[in-house]
C-alpha cells in the first residue's frame, strides 16, 4: 500500500469511529405534555414543570426533550394527540392539570408511563387501582380542586350576604370535571339559600357571550368552575367581570393575579411541579435500566 493511501484510510477511520460512537448514544427521551390551556400565560406553569424534572438531573434541550400541547380548549384534539404520542413511543405522558388529557392518556395507551394531576379522586376516574398501589402505567397527583367547589361558592356567600341568584360557568367540553363541580354546587346551593344557574362556556366567544347574556338576566354574582381553558382566560374573565361590575370566584389564584376578585383553591403552581418531579423519576428508573452502552471498534 502507497503511503498516501495508508494515511488517507487511516484518518478515515479516526473521523468515522467517533461518529459511530455517537450513532449508538440514546436519543434524548421525549415528555409529551399536554393541556386544556393556551400557551400565551403558560410559561410559568412549564417553569415548575421543568423545576421539577431538574430535581432528577433532567434539563430540557440537555438531557431531555418536552413537547408542550396546549389544545386552547379543543378537547377533541386528544384522540389523534394521543394516537401520535403513543405511535412514537414517547417516554413519558404528562398531563398536569388536565382530567380530560389524563383519561384520554390512559386510554390510548398500557404501557407508555402516564404522570397526571387531576383535581378529581384518580380511583373514581380510573386511573390508578388505589392510591396507595397505583399499578399498571399511571401514577401522579390528586391536588382536590374539585372538593373545595362547595367551600368557595359559600366563601362567595360571605362575601356578598345578598346575593340570592348565582350564576356558574361550566366548560362541558371538560366533561368530568364539570360534572363533578355542578353536582357539588347543587348539592351546596340550598342550605346557603342560594339560586344556581348554569351557563356553559367552550370558547373564548361563548365566554363573551356569557357574559352578554349577564345584562338580561343579571345574576347577583358568579362562581366560575374548575378548567384549565377558562385558567388560561383569566384576563378576559377579569376584564368583563370588573365591566359588568358582577363578583365573581375563582378556582385559583391566577386569576387574581389577572386582576379577579377572588379565588379559594390549590396552587397550580405546585401541580405542575409535582408532576415534573414524577416524571423525572420515571426518566431516571428508565435510564437505569437501559443496558449500557458500547463504542463502535
């Protein structure tokens, strides 16, 4: 062999090993998140969500990838959402804040793990087995959103004594959650002497619209549901509450950060972190044992 060509095979092979090498490393595993809200006003909530992952060595754009699919309200994404998260083995489901995104998770898949945090009990949802022993693919937390529904319409009653007719706006595209929140307020409603009236809101219109059908009907205040499309609204919730001059409860403090009146609930915040947290243990179980691996010759 010419020694041109001896030295032109061999810094072919010290380019090529390094780049085998490479091709044989992990991709970054991939967290699909999902949730009912928009993505303008979600940023600190992805915050938390990535300080928890952190807690477990897990830095998105590092060591791990996070899809964030906010569906603006439009429940009806989940299905195909769903279909393509799992048809990509993602590693992780995550869906802080979100009951419709959790059960539609559970649904589509048996084997991807799923890190929820529903405001309802995940036993009764079929999420999990019991609380203590989850079991199959689900785990997460239950951070009791919907159990205090009673407790801020009576919050609401303290604060204005005259009130007599109550309207609560529900999102029936979040079908559980409201449910569970109209069954609470009408549970709740007679012994405060209150006159409940439903009105259902989907849209960022039909929440105008609500609020439209206010100055017909005039309810003497307002008590806004659980839902993380009205959460990611809390400024137009504000700004035509404080217009129509009607008092109105909120689920969480956002909204009074947004300039509501008031709200009694749990920091979602916190969920959000909690479910960070959760997932960056999954990663981490997953990383263990994963076989190590070897350079190429």
């Amino acid at each position: 062999m010419k020694r041109r060509q001896f030295i032109t095979l061999l810094g072919g092979a010290v380019v090529a090993r390094p780049l085998a090498a490479r091709a044989q490393q992990p991709a970054m595993p991939v967290i699909g998140l999902i949730n009912g809200r928009s993505p303008n006003g979600s940023e600190a909530v992805a915050a938390a969500f990535r300080k928890g992952l952190s807690e477990s060595g897990y830095v998105e754009g590092q060591n791990v990838t996070v899809e964030y699919h906010w569906l603006e309200g439009q429940y009806s994404r989940l299905p195909a959402l769903m279909d393509d998260l799992v048809r990509r083995h993602v590693a992780v489901i995550a869906t802080p804040g979100s009951t419709p995104a959790s059960l539609a998770a559970k649904a589509a898949t048996a084997t991807i793990p799923i890190v929820f945090g529903v405001p309802q009990d995940p036993v009764q949802l079929g999420l999990v087995a019991s609380l203590a022993r989850p079991g199959a693919n689900a785990t997460g937390v239950n951070f009791f959103l919907s159990e205090v529904v009673a407790k801020r319409l009576r919050l609401l009653h303290d604060l204005v004594p005259k009130a007599v007719r109550v309207a609560v706006l529900i999102n029936p595209a979040n079908a559980s959650t409201a449910e569970t929140a109209l069954r609470d307020v009408q549970e709740a409603a007679p012994a405060i002497g209150l006159q409940i009236q439903i009105i259902n809101a989907t849209t960022i219109g039909k929440i105008d619209a609500a609020f439209a059908s206010f100055e017909r009907e005039r309810p003497d205040a307002l008590l806004v549901a659980p839902d993380s499309f009205f959460t990611s609204r809390r400024g137009q919730f504000a700004t035509l509450a404080a217009r129509d001059r009607i008092p109105a409860a909120y689920p969480e403090i956002q909204y009074v950060a947004a300039g509501g009146l008031m709200s009694y609930g749990t920091d979602p915040m916190d969920d959000y972190y909690q479910v960070g947290i959760y997932a960056g243990k999954i990663l981490k179980r997953r990383e263990a044992r994963r076989p190590p691996s070897r350079a190429a010759d």
